[in-house]
C-alpha cells in the first residue's frame, strides 16, 4: 500500500515544486523527484526525446529539463491551485505565456515524486 500524506504537505510540494522552477533551480527541482522516476509530458517527443512521451530517471529527467530551460529563459509559473489525493498532488498553474498546465506528481513510500505528468489543455 502506497504512503498517506496530509493535504497541506502535499499543497506544500506543489508550493515548493513551482518555488523551485521560478528560481531555475533544477538541481532543486529533481531532488523532489526518486531516482527511477518517471516523467511523461506531450512535449518530450517534441525536444527530441522517447517518442513515447516519458523519460524515465533522474538523468533522463535533467538531460530533458536541462534542455527545455535552455529554450525558456524567460519561464514563470503562477500557482493557482494544488489538489491532493493520499499519495499525489495535482500543481495547477500558469506558464509565462498564459498557458494553464495540471502536473501530476504521484509521491512514493519515501516522499519523493516517483511519477509525474505534465497535462496541458487540449485545443
């Protein structure tokens, strides 16, 4: 059975998730995440990576993060919510061009992201 985590520390990593990235801290960013994490987003394929939309580790995850801050240097995210589930926070905020993201970040035993998934609106 998965860990239980309490609302307000998962309301509290999604603050911290977003903190990080508004720092362009990615070393701060990937030690939230678990060594085998998984990372699935429509925009890997688009960099250059696994067609199939997931990096999976945290090598593969700051070979592809490394590379989308370099193409961004202007990045923001403006938190609008945080919602929770025993094991998982969904961070809903709002990139620096006006787009609503939903990132899915699952927690494992240990309290790290173990999977995440970026989700954007579909048009």
């Amino acid at each position: 059975m998965p860990a239980s985590y309490s609302p307000s520390d998962l309301a509290a990593l999604g603050r911290t998730w977003v903190a990080a990235w508004n720092a362009r801290d990615l070393e701060g960013v990937l030690a939230l995440y678990a060594e085998d994490t998984e990372m699935t987003s429509d925009l890997i394929p688009k960099l250059g990576f696994d067609a199939s939309g997931t990096v999976r580790g945290k090598t593969d995850l700051r070979a592809y993060w490394s590379k989308a801050l370099a193409l961004v240097p202007e990045l923001h995210f403006t938190l609008i919510d945080t919602f929770v589930s025993p094991d998982s926070v969904v961070v809903f905020y709002e990139n620096e061009r006006g787009k609503r993201i939903c990132e899915y970040l699952r927690l494992d035993a240990a309290g790290k992201i173990r999977q995440g998934s970026a989700n954007h609106l579909a048009h």
